[in-house]
C-alpha cells in the first residue's frame, strides 16, 4: 500500500496524553525529590501509602517495587512453601502463578467464567480436590480480577473460610474497581496490585503495593519489604527482598491519583461506546452485578470461526493495534505445564485463549478515533 494513504496510527494506550494533561504537576512533583533526595523511603513513600489506605478502605498498605514482588511477598509472609497449593486462574498473567511457583509451593491451576473471564467458583472447589488427592495442602487462592474487573470474592471467600484457606487477591489489572459497593483492597486477607505504567493507576517504572486490614501481617511485610529486617537494623530475622517502592514513583503516582477517579469515568464512557458499537457483533465484555471495571483491557471474543489474525491484520492495516491477552493460558506455557490443572481440564482458558482480542482502551480514547476503530472491526468481520 502507498504510505502516503495509510491512515494515522491510534496508540493501545496513551500514556503521552495523560502526561500532557498532568503538565508541570509531575515535574514539580519529582524535582522536590530531587531537592531533598530521600530517594529511598522518602515523605513521598508515606503520604502515598497514607493515600492509598484512604482510598481503598484498606486499614494498611505497603508500598513495594513491582506487583510480582506484591504477590511473592505476600507468601513469603504466610509461609507458603513446599507441600502448599495455591489455586490460581490460569487464564491470567504469569506473574500470579509464577509468584507460587518461586516460593516452592505448587500453583493449581482452575478454569474461569466465559463472560467475566474471572475465577469460577465451581472450578475452584474442583481445584482443592484435585490439590487434595494430589497431597498438597490447599493454603491460599489467588482470584484475579482480570481486565478491571473484580472477581466474585464473596463466591471466593467462602470456599476460602470453609477450607481454612486465605484468600490473596491479585488486583493488579483492577486497582480502583470495586465489589458489591466496596474497594478492591479489602477483600480477603490481602491484596496486591501492580503500578506498571500501562495499568489503569500506573507510575514511570516499576511498582506495587499491597493492602490488608491485619497488622501482624503488614509488620511482616514491611520487613520483608528490607530484607526481613528485624528492630536491629542489622539482625536480620526472616528471608526478605530489596522490594521498595522508590520515592520518585510515589511522587508520580501521588499526582496521578488526584486525576484517578476521572480518569476511570472515563474509561467507562470508553467502555459503553464499544458497546453500542459492536455489541450487536462480537461478545463484547459484560460487568457481572455487583462488580465495577476500570477496563485495564477491552477484550472481545470473536465470531465461530473467525480468523483472529486475519481480523488483527485487518485492523493494522487501519491504523488500529490490538493486542491478544493472552494466546496461552497458565498451563499451556513452557514452564507451567508441569503444574496441576484441576480435575476436569480447563476449556473455557483454553477456548478463550483461542478467540480473545484486545482494543485499544485508555482515558484519552475520544469519540472520534473510537468510531474509527468500530468501522474498523465491523469492516474486518464485512458487517
Ligand atoms: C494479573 C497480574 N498479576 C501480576 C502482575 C505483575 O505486576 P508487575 O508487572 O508490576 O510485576 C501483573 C502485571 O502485568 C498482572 O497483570
């Protein structure tokens, strides 16, 4: 095709647009970092951590370097190890499962629902029992609340109670969303979630942080937080990692947070219009009652038989990227496949593994490009 008539491209997410609109905050922001440079557990840190908290609801928050280091550090600090399952979706981000597998315990993966692609709560009870017969002791779930959207953790949290089991809640594609009226970050025992800059509240780096309402379990994170520092700075007292939120990522996301809840608005008005638009075509997402989405991702499913890389093909063509979220499920990955899968396999990943597709999603998506992207899929499938 001639350059010249190819149209501009429209970005997945547009982070070049919030950083316009935050302007000089940032600067200002990050340059009195510079000027005290307390670079490491910095005012910043606190305030953040203090935001957070009022947020979410959560009576503790620790800040920490990434939303893997959230997960891992959460099971370091409950023990789990060797002989443990946790059960977790496998139709989700490797890092959920990947943070299991580092501490020695065993990820069980468990099937997810077709139109909240969230934890089943039916597979999870087959989880345990396949976790059960395998020998392993089923110490926690991770629910994940995939593309925004909250997991249905009352479902969740009484299969938990009744086995004895905690529930660690990986809401690092859903920070901001909420459950039956109530923040993420105060279900369960523990939530991580995950500051990467593509996320819905993201920093210019890496970062994390990790809610509980248990102050045992906050004070032990905080010391696994710097090595699993003990009272005396240099008597070590339990295994812990360098996992330290930098105070220059608190001072972005301590701005980015006074926009936060806009932003979300809009991410919503975002998501109604893919869904005047294209509902009639494809399986566009549906919000189960109760839950909220800060639509980290807006994922399609396509048609019976639709060649999904001849549509993604279709789409560049027009300027519009998509992204595929994700082609492997868990437990169909090189490192994974060693791992039990529950009683009964796991379709729906697997199915959705096969027909999902991304669009581009974020605040600054306006009407105009939006409906670019709509004739472009409908062109794509000839409706
Ligand atoms: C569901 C899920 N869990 C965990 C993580 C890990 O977060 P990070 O990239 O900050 O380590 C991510 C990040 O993409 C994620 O999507």
């Amino acid at each position: 095709m001639n350059q010249h008539l190819r149209p501009d491209p429209v970005p997945f997410i547009d982070i070049g647009a919030q950083r316009r609109r935050l302007g000089t905050s940032i600067v200002e922001a990050v340059g009195r970092v510079l000027h005290h440079c307390q670079f490491i557990n910095g005012p910043e840190v606190t305030q953040l951590e203090a935001e957070l908290a009022a947020y979410t609801g959560a009576k503790y928050v620790v800040t920490c370097a990434s939303g893997t280091d959230a997960l891992l550090m959460v099971l370091m600090a409950r023990g789990v190890g060797r002989g443990d399952a946790v059960l977790c979706p496998s139709f989700t981000f490797c890092a959920t499962g990947e943070a299991v597998a580092l501490t020695g315990a065993t990820p069980v993966f468990v099937d997810v629902d077709e139109t909240t692609f969230n934890m089943d709560a039916s597979a999870l009870k087959r989880g345990i029992a396949t976790a059960k017969r395998l020998g392993l002791k089923p110490k926690a779930v991770i629910p994940v609340d995939l593309f925004g959207q909250s997991a249905d953790h009352d479902s969740i949290g009484a299969i938990a109670e009744a086995e004895g089991m905690f529930v660690l809640d990986d809401a690092a594609q859903a920070f901001g969303a909420s459950y039956k009226g109530r923040r993420l970050g105060t279900f369960g025992l523990v939530t991580a979630t995950s500051f990467f800059p593509a996320k819905p509240l993201g920093c210019y780096g890496d970062g994390g942080a990790i809610f509980t309402d248990d102050a045992a379990l906050a004070a032990d994170l905080r010391s696994i937080r710097v090595h699993g520092q003990g009272s005396d700075k240099y008597d070590n007292v339990r295994l812990g990692l360098t996992g330290r939120l930098d105070t220059m990522q608190a001072a972005v996301l301590i701005e980015k947070l006074k926009i936060f809840e806009d932003e979300i608005a809009a991410r919503n008005a975002v998501a109604d219009r893919y869904a005047r638009g294209l509902g009639n075509l494809v399986s566009v997402p549906r919000l189960a009652s109760g839950c909220t989405s800060v639509w980290a991702q807006y994922t399609i499913r396509l048609p019976e038989g639709c060649d999904r890389d001849g549509f993604a093909a279709s789409l560049k063509a027009q300027g519009v990227p998509t992204a595929i979220y994700y082609p492997k499920s868990m437990h169909q990955q090189t490192a994974y496949r060693g791992y039990p899968v529950a009683d009964g396999g796991l379709p729906v990943s697997e199915k959705l593994s096969d027909d999902v597709i991304s669009l581009p999603m974020h605040a600054y998506l306006d009407e105009p490009v939006q409906q670019r992207i709509i004739k472009a899929v409908r062109d794509a499938l000839g409706a």
